[in-house]
C-alpha cells in the first residue's frame, strides 16, 4: 500500500546487531530487512528485547550494524546526523535552557542566523501549542509538555527522517492520547518519514500507514501489515470494526512472541 509511487527512503538490508554480554554473545538483530518509503508513518510493535530500540539507534548512526547496511536516500549512514531527527522516552531537554533556547539549539549548529532561529522556533512552538511556554524552563513544564518540546526541537531542523523511540511511553493515558492526535495533525502538515516504536498497538494502528511486528530475540521481522484506515483518523477510529479487526490481528502475532520469550 504505502510504496505505491513513492521512492524509498530508509532501506534496511540484511542487518544483524550482536552484542558482548556477560553470557556470550548475543544477537539483537537477525537478518532485518526493510524498506519505509517517502513521507510514510511507520510504528514498530513486538515483545520487549526485540530489537526494537536497537534498530531505531542503527538507523539514527548511534550504534552500527555486525553486518548488513542502512541507507537514507541512497547514502549509507555511517553516523549521526541532523538529516535524522531521534525523539526519545526521557525527554532529554537540557534543563539549563528555555523552551525557546532548546528549540534553537540545532538550528544554531546548522548555521541559522538568529532572525532565522527566532522563526523556525515561533513556528514549531505553535504547531505544539506552546508558544507562550517559550521563556520557561523544563523543570517548569509537565511531562507532556516536555515531549512536545522535544517534538518540536526534532521538527525544527526539518530533518529527512523523524526516529521516535516511546515518545509517550511514560505519560498518563489522556495526555497520550491528546499528543498522539497532536503528532498526527503535525505529519499530515509537514509530510516528514517517521519510524516510531510503540508497545502499544492501539497507538500504532491510530498512527501508522504499516505496522512492522518484530520476532521475539533475535529480532526480526515476522510481518507487515498495511493499516487500511483512511486519515484524518481520531479516537474515534478506535471504536470502528476495521480498527477493532486490525488490533485483534497484531495484537494476537505480538502475544505469540511474548509467549515464545517466556518459554
């Protein structure tokens, strides 16, 4: 579905992660595989220690691949860049600066003149509804308010792709559901590629165009599945037939991983 007409923006081939543990070597990651095309709202499910977060790190240039490659329009990553914006869990917001100055810290990297700065960051504080948040400090601000700041400072630098690992994860269930419609409005504006990881299957079929469900360890993909529900979408979509149909579905395949991981 998501592919038709729409050149690739991440492809992920072949990639295996293995890590040195204290038992051995463990594999993260076995054999993924992946294309996510343009400007497409992918959400990743599946059992905790699947690989989720590690793919998402080797995508973003934070961890690299054992073997196999990642490509963002064709270039191979080979480390961080600006060009992939990661919104993590923790809010990670630097206390010590304002909303305003948060926002303003990649664009300042990126060379922006302050004139410039000052408008990136008027624009994206509104779109998060946070304008007249823009002289407060982190600590003044609530957990969701936080995220929205983080969202805002990963829009800012316009990057190619948007990462976001849990984004709502820690948040109470209203003001999850408040920022998930919030992230939706903002992609249907801006049209950004976005990859985001959720252990919630009600949020990643209320998101996503495809829904990728991961094997339990060692990662990889068990199935893709096409959300076929057309946008806007709101929480009403939730109660209709098909959402409920498609939630049955996925919910069932990560159930079957999280019952083979506690065998």
């Amino acid at each position: 579905m998501a592919g038709n007409n729409r050149p690739v923006k991440v492809k992920i081939d072949n990639v295996v992660k293995k890590f040195n543990g204290r038992n051995g070597e463990m594999v993260a990651l076995n054999g993924v595989s992946l294309d996510i095309y343009e400007n497409e709202f992918v959400c990743v499910v599946g059992p905790s220690g699947c690989g989720k977060s590690t793919l998402l790190n080797n995508i973003g240039g934070l961890d690299t691949p054992t073997s196999g490659h990642i490509y963002v329009d064709g270039k191979e990553v080979d480390g961080p860049s600006p060009e992939r914006g990661i919104v993590f869990q923790q809010y990670a917001l630097f206390p010590w600066l304002t909303v305003e100055k948060n926002v303003q810290f990649g664009l300042k990297l990126q060379g922006k003149s302050p004139a410039e700065c000052e408008e990136i960051t008027r624009k994206y504080l509104k779109m998060v509804e946070l304008e007249q948040f823009a002289k407060a400090y982190p600590k003044e601000l609530s957990g969701g308010m936080k995220q929205r700041v983080a969202i805002a400072r990963a829009y800012a630098v316009n990057p190619k792709v948007l990462l976001m690992d849990e984004p709502f994860g820690a948040l109470d269930a209203q003001t999850r559901t408040q920022l998930q419609t919030e992230l939706l409005e903002t992609w249907e504006k801006e049209q950004k590629t976005c990859f985001f990881i959720t252990h919630d299957v009600e949020e990643a079929i209320i998101l996503a165009q495809r829904v990728v469900i991961m094997c339990a360890r060692p990662g990889r993909v068990k199935d893709v599945v096409d959300i076929d529900i057309p946008y806007p979408r709101n929480q009403e979509t939730k109660m209709t037939p098909r959402f409920l149909e498609l939630k049955n579905h996925i919910w069932s395949q990560v159930y079957q991983e999280y019952l083979a991981v506690r065998k």
